[in-house]
C-alpha cells in the first residue's frame, strides 16, 4: 500500500467506530471507563513504546481490570477494535507520518475541545505508565522533555506550579495541542531510528524508512 493510501484510510470505519463508542459509554463499565478519545491516546502510546505490552495487560491496565463483556465474542471483537486502532497508528509512524489526532486544536467557548485534548492525553499518559522503565530507557532526559507537552496538557500534573504555567491561558494551550502530532513521531522515531554514528570516523550511517520519509510528505 503506498504512503497516499495510508494517509487516506481512517483505521476503523464508522460503524467500528461507533460500536467501540458504544461499549466504553456503556453503564456496564462505570464512570470511570475511558472514552474512546482517551483510549485513542492511550492505544497510541502503546504503538509508540519501545516495548511490546501484551493485549491482556494492556486492556486491564487500560479498564483497570478485567472489563465485563457479555460472551466471548464480544470481546474478541471489542479487544480487535482496539488492536486494530493501534497496529494503523504504528503503521502510520512507521512511514514517518504524523498520525491525526481525533480533536482540533482551535479552542472552543464551551470546552469541549480543551475536556478532548485533556482526555487524550491522559490517556496516552496512562499508556506511558504501563512500561515507563522502556519509556525511560534511552536517553530519560530527551524522553522526558518531547513528553512534557502531554503531561501538561493531560491535567494530571496540575498540582504542580511548572505544569500549570505551561498552560496557563488559551493560546498556551492551543500552542502545545499543535505539537502533540510532531511530538509523537518523534518519541516513535527516538526509540526505532538508530543514532548516527560521530562525523569523521568514517562511518556510514544508516536509517529506517521511516527516518528516510522523515522531511517528506506525511
């Protein structure tokens, strides 16, 4: 599939979509169930990880146990929609392609957008925390700066002064939701292209297709 096709297919249709809506909204789960913008984060970050999560940790991580589903069917095809939501965005990264957020980043009156992007990035917070040791493996400095946007906007850390200086008024915030996609790529790319060794000992470098496509169309 070349890089146009990829750009252009949503990784779940409408009725996925909406039948995966269905099920995080439904009063089985509980309040505290993720919505499907917040599990969009959190798949995300699994995709982003350097490290493998099973499926099984994952979704009790992501329901915080074990969520209730009617059958076996039922949650073959719940625990699918969520893999399949994952394996596009880590296609999508692989090619070095920004992935597309599932909110704008122009604000609204009523805070609907500022509640969207708050929940998203919780839930790639969240997605962090299930592996922070791999998170923090390579380079925990440079990790930990590409990840301070997410951790501002996520409205975990307001308790602490830096993080709320950081989103302070509107257009702080807009500003940072507009880096969420480069920030991503690059905390994908950080962990899969491989450094270039120094200039000058007569090495060659080499990079993953996705470092190639980097600078390209995405």
């Amino acid at each position: 599939m070349d890089d146009a096709a990829i750009d252009s297919q949503p990784p779940l249709d409408d009725d996925a979509l909406a039948r995966l809506a269905e099920y995080l909204a439904s009063e089985r789960l509980g309040e505290e169930a993720p919505d499907l913008i917040g599990a969009h984060g959190y798949l995300v970050a699994l995709a982003v990880s350097p490290g493998e999560v099973p499926p099984d940790l994952w979704l009790a991580e992501l329901f915080e146990g074990e969520p209730p589903f009617e059958h076996a069917a039922e949650r073959d095809e719940i625990l699918g929609l969520l893999e399949a939501l994952k394996t596009n965005a880590g296609s999508i990264m692989e090619r070095g392609h920004r992935i597309e957020l599932p909110f704008d980043t122009e604000l609204d009156a009523d805070g609907e957008m500022v509640a969207a992007i708050e929940d998203w990035c919780a839930g790639f917070m969240q997605g962090v925390f299930v592996d922070e040791a791999a998170w923090f493996s390579q380079d925990e400095a440079h990790v930990a700066a590409l990840l301070l946007p997410f951790m501002a906007l996520s409205g975990l850390f307001d308790d602490e002064p830096e993080m709320a200086e950081m989103v302070a008024d509107d257009s702080q915030f807009s500003a940072l939701a507009g880096q969420l996609a480069e920030l991503t790529l690059d905390l994908y790319l950080h962990f899969r292209v491989p450094p270039e060794p120094p200039k000058g000992k007569g090495a060659v470098g080499t990079k993953t297709a996705a470092s190639r496509k980097r600078g390209g169309k995405r």
